[in-house]
C-alpha cells in the first residue's frame, strides 16, 4: 500500500465535498434569509459599540461585568427573547491594583508589563532581584534550586501557538517558586511586534510558595537576553499590589426561543461576557456574546421559531475559573441528553471560515453520521465561505456539557491576527470588521437554527 492510498483510505470525510442532502436543500430558502438579514443588520454592531465603548472591559468581580449583565438582560427582554434570567454564580474576584517591573541595572528601563490574574502582589517596597533567563522547563530544572533560588526567572520562550507557549503562564510561576525563585516573568503569550504585554491567568500548584507572576512584552525579554548573553548580570524590581478579595457576585446571561414542538430539546449558544481588565474584551470575548445573542435575535425576529429551544448564553468568569459554565452545567445537570448541541464562539471576529465539531465518546459510525450532518448544514454557509466542518472544537464554557457527550460546535476564523490583540489593551472594537461581524452573525444564525429546528439530532 502506498502512503498515497493509506491516506486516501484514512483521510477524514469531512475533505470530501458534502453532497447535495435534504439537510441543505431543506434549509436553503431559511438560511439565505437569515444571511441576507445578518448582511444588513445594524443592530448587532450597535450593541458591540455598547458593551466595548460604554461598558469597557469586565473582569470578574468588577461593576462594569455586573453592568453588561443587566444590560444584556435588559436588551433580551425589550427585544423579546424567552425565559431571560440571570442566575447568580459566586465568582473569584482578583484585582490587579498597581504594578510595574523595572530593569535596574546594568542599566535603567521600565518595562511593559502586566501582572498574570490570580497572582499574589509583591511587598510594598517590591521585589528586585536577579535575573535568569530560561527557555523551557528542561532548562529550568537542569539550573536547580542552586542557581534558581533567591532569583527572578524569566521564561523567554518563542511564541510558538497558544496552545503550546501558554503552559509558561499557567505553570511558571509554581515550577519557578518550588526552586526557591522570588518572582516569575513570562515572555508574553501572543503574536509580539508591538512591544505589548498579554495577560491572562495562571494558577499556583499546592504546596508550593506562591510567587508573584507578571507578563512582559517580547521585546523587553529579548533585551534582558541580550544583555544576559553579552555577560552582564541583570537585575529586576517589580511591584505589584494585586490581591483576591473575597468572593464576588456575578451571573449567567440566558435568554431563549423556546422551541415550538421538542420545548424540552436544547441548543445551547454563547460565549463569555467577562474579560480582562484591559482594552474592551471586543475580540475576547464581546464578540462572541453579541454574535450568538443576535443571531438568536434575528431568528426570532425572522418568525423563524425553531423546533427545538435555542438559548442563548453569556458565560461569566471563563478568563479564570470557568464559574459560569460549571454553574449553568450544575443548573441542568439531569436533563444534559435534552441538549442536542452546545455552540460557543471564543476566538474573535475576524472572517469566519466555519465550525469545529467535537463529539466525546462517539462510535465512529455515530461520528461519520454526525460530521456528514454538520457538513450538510455547513453547505448552507458556502456562499460567505463559512461553511468549513472540521473534526475537533468544543471550547472552555461548553468543555461541561460536551465532556459528557453533547455535540459541541467550536466557532472558526481566519484566526491572522487575534493572539496579537488577546488579553492586551488593544482589544478594542476598533480591531472588528463591521462586514466581518455580520458574517459571523450569519454563521451562526444559520447553524444554530438548522441544529435547534432539523427533524433529528447530530447524534441520535
Ligand atoms: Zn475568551
């Protein structure tokens, strides 16, 4: 067998071109009607101007993420959506206070920097101490305890893709701190070239000294390299007053079209209304809030009441623990086999190209049958160049219900540029394409309407 036909046997069907289905003839004149709505619906962009200009960033715990809930609770309701609530969650309040971190010596520069969410602050006077650079845990632990203790690690790892650098964030400050390190600074976890500091959370290990944690641009480790690298011992001081306070009341935002036959059956739909504390969490994540929630809009708008219910939900507190989606998982723990799909949009609003399709614990038959549906409805979306199906999605505030085998539907872009604005003060709306926004509208208006009204399900 050549590796030529092992990979044509084993090739995934979704390459293949969907064939003309009743799925797509069904739903054709529907979903040209809601594209041709999305395409020229003003009101979506209106309400992103809201949330980004009016309301500004809403990191958990802060007045302004209370504010966009009574803001969208209020909206969904003037606009008539169903059932709107918003059941409280008991959410982490970290606040990040002042902070800055200063090259010292062997010569004198303030860095761009931002603590990382749910470190602890630095004392009042502020931590200096040296700096040693590292480029992977490898060659964190080869140093030792020896040469790491009493410093100032700095991880100046490449940004390499999210899913593979941000492990520096997340665990740098615990595996620096068991080495006896006093503080921890991470490379920035984006796409650099603006000299921009992304933050965005990290956890601390048990047992180990909690050591304060910040995000420093790309370009102000790469100084500190070259300076360590020409021989010169480089010394940092870094102050931050963050701290947690105890734990804030926030809520979920729901709002429905209750289904007209199968009320009971669920298509779930949302992404996260909190964000950083920087910029105006547009990209990450108001646009996925607003998408989902007009797309709803429109439908309703449209008549179009499906069969099945579609909700509509704006998730708090995914940036750090995930509170609202481990709560609204909690509320309809019992009926999770009424949800025949969960929909979730954190990736930015840049051109849609499609959906990600993760199915947990499927047989293959059931996953070939799942995919050739999703495609099918995927052909609708052609004509915007929305209509890609690809194995693998899901995202962190559906991650809940699909680990307990709802299909879960990851919205996808283009994705150029999106980790160059995430969790920076350049996640401004101005980083949004209008057109592109209503694209994205129109993706998943046309895939959450066929999901909550086609006579079955993905996986039956
Ligand atoms: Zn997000």
């Amino acid at each position: 067998m050549t590796r030529r036909t092992l990979l044509a046997l084993t090739a995934p069907p979704l390459l293949a071109a969907p064939a003309k289905s009743t799925l797509t003839e069904a739903y054709r004149a529907g979903a040209a009607r809601l594209i041709g709505a999305a395409l020229t619906d003003a009101d979506g962009w209106r309400k992103m101007m809201y949330l980004c200009d009016r309301v500004g960033h809403r990191l958990t715990g802060s007045p302004a993420l209370e504010e966009a809930v009574r803001w969208a609770a209020a909206e969904m309701k003037r606009e008539g959506l169903d059932n709107v609530a918003t059941p409280l969650v008991k959410v982490p309040h970290w606040v990040r206070g002042d902070e800055r971190a200063d090259i010292v010596a062997p010569v004198e520069v303030p860095m761009a920097m931002l603590g990382l969410g749910q470190s602890v602050g630095t004392p009042a006077a502020g931590i200096t101490a040296d700096v040693v650079a590292v480029g992977s845990f490898e060659e964190l632990e080869k140093l030792g305890a020896a040469r790491v203790g009493g410093k100032i690690v700095l991880y100046n790892v490449p940004y390499q893709g999210y899913g593979r650098t941000v492990t520096f964030r997340s665990e740098g400050a615990s595996r620096a701190g068991k080495l006896g390190a006093v503080a921890a600074l991470v490379r920035s976890v984006g796409i650099p070239g603006h000299r921009t500091p992304h933050t965005g959370v990290m956890e601390y290990a048990d047992g180990v000294p909690k050591i304060p944690a910040a995000a420093i641009s790309a370009e102000d480790a790469l100084l500190i390299q070259r300076l360590i690298d020409t021989g010169e011992t480089v010394r940092v001081q870094l102050k931050m007053s963050a701290r947690t306070l105890p734990d804030a009341d926030s809520a979920n935002v729901i709002g429905e079209i209750v289904g007209r036959e199968k009320p009971e059956e669920v298509v779930v739909i949302g992404g996260h209304l909190d964000s950083w504390d920087v910029g105006q969490g547009a990209q990450d994540d108001g646009c996925g809030c607003v998408a989902c929630w007009q797309a709803a809009v429109l439908i309703k708008q449209l008549g179009l009441r499906p069969r099945r219910t579609l909700r509509v939900v704006l998730f708090t507190n995914e940036e750090t623990q995930q509170a609202g989606a481990k709560a609204y998982f909690k509320s309809v723990s019992g009926q999770v086999k009424n949800h025949v799909a969960a929909l979730e949009m954190d990736g930015g609003a840049e051109r849609p190209t499609g959906f990600g399709l993760a199915l947990a614990n499927a047989t293959s038959e059931q996953w070939s049958r799942a995919l050739g549906r999703a495609q099918e409805i995927g052909a609708l979306l052609e004509g915007i160049g929305a209509g890609q199906i690809t194995q693998g999605g899901g995202g962190a505030d559906i991650g809940p219900l699909v680990r307990e085998g709802v299909p879960g539907l990851g919205h996808r872009t283009v994705g150029t540029r999106y980790f160059e604005w995430h969790h920076t003060p350049s996640d401004t709306l101005d980083k949004i394409d209008p057109r592109e926004f209503q694209l994205n509208v129109a993706a998943i208006a046309v895939m959450s309407y066929v999901l909550a009204d086609m006579p079955g399900r993905l996986v039956e």
